[in-house]
C-alpha cells in the first residue's frame, strides 16, 4: 500500500468516477483501473462497486477511504512541517545590541525565541547604537536595538520599522564618602538630588558616541553645571567601581542599578526632577520588509514582554 494508492482511492471515491478520477490524475484509465484491481486483490475485498450513480465504495471501501482521507492529510501535515524546519534550518537573523541590552536583556528574549524557532541561527553583535544604526543602513544587520535620548533626531529612513520598548530612567551614582543624601529630598524611587549639588564634583563620563555620554551631556546642559571630569571610559563596571573608589560620580541607567552586582559598592543612588530629561528609550529597529517572517512578529511580542 503506497501513498499513491491511497490517493487513487480517494480521488475514485470522491469524483465517482474511474475516468474523470484519472483525468484528474493524470493518468490512463486502464492503468487506474489495473492498480485498484491489484490493490483489491492484495486486500482481498473489494474498494468500489459499480452502480446508476457511478463507482461507489463498497462497506469495507470506506473504511479504506476513511483510513487514506487520514494518513493523507496526516502526510500532507508532515510534509509542511519538514518543509518549514528546512526553511527555518536556512534562516540567519542578525542581530545588533549594545553590552547592557545583551547583558540585561537578552538571555531571556533569546531562550524564548530559540524554543520557539530552534532552527534559526542569531548572528549577534554587540556596538554602540551609532555603530549599530549604521550597521543596519549598510545592510549588514537586520535588527537592532537602539538607544535614543530626548529629542534625538534619527537618520533611519522609512524603510525601517521602529517599535519602542521601553524608557529608561538614568540616575546619579554617587561614592557614599560624599554623603550627598544630606542634601536629598524625598522623591519616588530614589531621592532627588538638586543638579546643582554636583556642579563642583568630579564625574566619571562615557565616550562621546555612546547614548548615555548624550544623555548626561544633555542634562548637564539643561542644568547649566559643568562638573570635572574625573575619567572617560566605556564600560558600566568601570564607571561604578572608579566613582565609589575615587568619591566621584557617574550616570547608569535603571536597570543596571538594580542589579545585584550594583548593590556591592558603596555608592548612593539620586534622581533629578522629571525637568530635566535624564533618560533614554529602548527601540526595536528593523528592516520594513522583514516584519512579514514569523520570527520577527515572534521576537517583537518577546521584546515587548522582557524588555517593557
């Protein structure tokens, strides 16, 4: 019994017809007819007996039938789900995502993608978001994440499809020696510190390409304080550890202060009044034509989740 068999039993049975079952087969009547009479003869009873309203299934022929509608459509099934593994086994998404984002965010987002579509590879790489978004204009990454600060203008054009996930508040991290909570006033999270308390104290700045170096240069303008520049560095670690060894401050955003490896350093945590646009948002940014694949609209609805 062959796939083939059973799907000249259903044609037979549904048309009604030896003849139109092999027009739309394809094939010669007498060849139909030869290969059911075969089949009938391995099964030993008969699939179809003749009758005014043409070939009907016998008792025992639709039970068969029964049995090819099933293992038909059961084939049919698997033939699309190998089909899509192949595709999905052909898939590469590469995606862009800043050291915080990677470090913060991602190992969830990515354990759910990659339970959801095991056969899609993620190319990751990890630059700032000017890199990033330069990247993605130059066609050599599909999907980034990007940080934007208030008011940014962006160079994306509409060719990109842009989804906000979410706004990050960035805070004052300062060495506890300074004690600047003597000066704080209660506030919602963190108390607020007046920008003017720190006009004079040495701070820990980011490079100039990075969002948050634009975010606090912003803030430092609206406040119209131009602290002292302690040092210049990259990396979130090593502002907090040269701020809490050197009586200085920093800016990092929300969630790394919240993180475990924050609360070991004796550093005190400060907002600024919602005036002042200490902050940045987090967007999922992408090429317009790619929101079609599953795996986008997937990895959309995750980034929401994790990262909202």
């Amino acid at each position: 019994m062959t796939s083939k068999e059973l799907q000249y039993v259903v044609t037979i049975a549904d048309e009604k017809s030896f003849n139109k079952a092999a027009d739309k087969l394809h094939i010669s009547q007498p060849s139909l007819t030869q290969t059911i009479h075969r089949l009938e003869d391995e099964l030993g009873f008969a699939i179809f007996t003749r009758t005014a309203k043409g070939s009907e299934l016998t008792e025992h022929g639709k039970k068969y039938y029964e049995m090819a509608v099933d293992v038909l459509a059961r084939y049919d099934r698997f033939e699309k789900e190998i089909s899509c593994m192949r595709d999905a086994e052909k898939k590469e998404l590469r995606l862009g995502a800043s050291w915080y984002i990677t470090t913060f965010y991602l190992p969830d987002i990515l354990r759910s993608f990659k339970e959801n579509y095991p056969y899609c590879t993620i190319d990751l790489t990890e630059k700032n978001s000017s890199d990033l978004e330069y990247m993605l204009k130059e066609n050599k990454l599909d999907l980034i994440f990007a940080h934007r600060i208030a008011n940014e203008f962006t160079s994306l054009s509409k060719q990109f499809e842009t989804i906000p996930l979410k706004t990050e508040r960035i805070y004052i991290a300062a060495s506890k020696a300074l004690n600047l909570s003597q000066y704080a006033k209660d506030g919602g999270d963190f108390p607020l510190l007046d920008p003017q308390v720190i006009k004079d104290i040495p701070v820990v700045k980011f490079n100039s390409q990075q969002r948050v170096a634009q975010a606090v240069e912003l803030f430092l303008k609206q406040a119209e304080i131009d602290p002292p520049v302690l040092f210049k560095t990259y990396g979130f670690q090593s502002a907090l550890e040269l701020a809490a060894s050197n009586n200085g401050i920093t800016f990092l955003p929300d969630v790394f202060v919240r993180s475990s490896t924050f609360q070991e350093y004796p550093v005190e945590v400060f907002d600024v009044s919602h005036q002042y646009d200490l902050y940045w948002s987090i967007q999922l940014v992408y090429h317009h034509e790619l929101g079609a694949l599953p795996e986008v609209a997937y990895l959309t609805s995750v980034c929401r989740e994790y990262v909202s």
